[in-house]
C-alpha cells in the first residue's frame, strides 16, 4: 500500500491536497494545554498546536484545520477525532491543584500560565470536546457519533477533590448527511473498551492501533485512503497499511517523521502498541 509522509504544519500542507482526494480522516490532535512535540528551539514551537493561550483560540485553530481536511474528503467521507478534555489549573496541563504546590513554579512558569486561561476559574474543568464538536458542527460538519474510550487502566489516579479521569472522546463527523460506513461488531455501540498504548515508539503520546483500527474498518472503504493531519510516530498510517488502506499523514517534528517511515516499513505487527 502507499504512505506518503509530509514534514510541515498541517494547517499549511493540508491546503495542497487536492479536493475529495482521501476518503477518510482519523487523527488525535495534540491535547490543550498538555505538552509540546517540538525541541525547545524550533522556530514552529510558538504557533504550535495545543500550546495556545486559552481554550478558545485551540478550538479556533482545530476548526480551521479541520475545514481543510473537510476540502480534501471525498463527499461521502468520514472525520473521527480523539480529543482528551482538562482542567483550568495553575500549570501548563495540570489537574486543578498544581498551581498550589511550589516545586512546580519553575516548570509552570517554563511551559505555561501560573494562574487559569483568561475567562476561567481555576480548578475548572474546561469542557474542550463538547466546544470541539459543537464548533465543527456550526461550522458545517455532521455530528453523528459521540464515542467513549474507556480505559481499563486510568489515565490518573482519583484526585483528593474528584474522580481520577478514565475515558476520552472520539468523535465520528461526516461532510454529508450519507456517507460511507461499514457496519461491524466493534463499532456497534458508542463505548468502546480499548487499553491505552502500549509501546510508544519514543513518541510522548501514544495511541492505541484498537483505536484506529476500528475507525479504518467503519470509515474507510478496502483500497481507500486514510488522512491523519497529527500523524506523529504514525500509528494511523501503520494500521491503514496493514488493513490495505493508503495513507497520507502530516507531522510537524521531522524526528516523529522519521518515526513513523521506519515503523510503518519496518514490518512491525499491528498490535505490538504504537504512538498517533
């Protein structure tokens, strides 16, 4: 099958993909407020995705970008989208009670905010995939599948003051009211239990191939084409070619290019874990 991996920022490189080129988009955008992919001296690391000053300018920024990636399907194409929500906090992605605690001053104040975005209070939780879906939707998406993620291993332990968080969202949206869907056991119900990665492969965030296994098999027709914008260490590209799907995948670090070219000609089995 045929990968193609371009090195560049997405929001540039998506917009030379010809119109209804690919037929499905699975992809997991880098969560708000977590961490940077980029070395501390890249010159593409300010105008990073997830890195913005608010939830609202990363909501901006994703319904742009995913506007392109809507030009490039096919007209009865399929957008699924893995996002994670998070807490208004007093560091760059923390859980609510960082800000309190003194020995992560430096490492705040390195990565991001010390206080709550702007129009926040802190300690709250931000609500980032129903702003997401709701968007996408205003701007002309079909939102036509809310899907849980369950984690059989918590992404965090319980907090002193909530419940630790053991799930994400992945949404199933469609540029047109019909669309190409097949119909198979593992996605006939919006919770899917799926472990969380496995071996990342170096990348900092790993995606389970499950994951996108099972929205290849719903959204992508045998011999079609897969479009990740967030390739990373290119789980998304690995599982299309083994499902014998072609793929085309955007990464912003040349070393997670890299990454996943060797991973996805490597030979390396589907379900050994890997990295979005």
């Amino acid at each position: 099958m045929s990968t193609r991996i371009i090195t560049g920022d997405c929001r540039d490189v998506l917009k030379t993909l010809d119109d209804q080129s690919v037929h499905c988009c699975v992809t997991s955008p880098p969560y708000f407020g977590l961490r940077s992919y980029l070395p501390d001296d890249s010159p593409a690391k300010a105008d990073e995705v997830g890195c913005e000053s608010t939830p609202e300018q990363y909501i901006d920024r994703l319904v742009t970008t995913f506007r392109e990636v809507r030009r490039a399907l096919r007209d009865d194409g399929t957008l699924w989208v893995n996002v994670q929500d998070g807490y208004s906090a007093g560091g760059f992605g923390g859980g609510g009670s960082w800000g309190a605690k003194p020995e992560w001053q430096s490492i705040i104040g390195r990565r991001g905010w010390k206080t709550a975005p702007d129009g926040w209070q802190r300690k709250e939780l931000l609500g980032i995939p129903a702003m997401l879906s709701a968007a996408l939707s205003a701007d002309g998406w079909f939102l036509r599948a809310e899907i849980v993620w369950a984690k059989p291993v918590a992404s965090e332990p319980p907090r002193i003051d909530r419940p630790g968080k053991a799930h994400e969202w992945v949404y199933l949206l469609s540029k047109c009211a019909t669309y190409h869907y097949e119909r198979h056991p593992d996605v006939a119900w919006t919770v899917w239990h799926i472990p969380p990665g496995g071996d990342s492969s170096g990348h900092a965030a790993p995606m389970p191939p499950e994951l996108a296994r099972r929205c290849i098999l719903a959204g992508c027709p045998k011999d079609g084409t897969v479009l990740d914008p967030f390739g990373g260490a290119g789980t998304t590209g690995l599982v299309a070619d083994r499902l014998g799907r072609d793929s085309v995948l955007i990464e912003l670090n040349p070393e997670y290019a890299v990454m996943a070219e060797r991973r996805i000609h490597d030979d390396a089995p589907l379900f050994a874990g890997g990295a979005a």
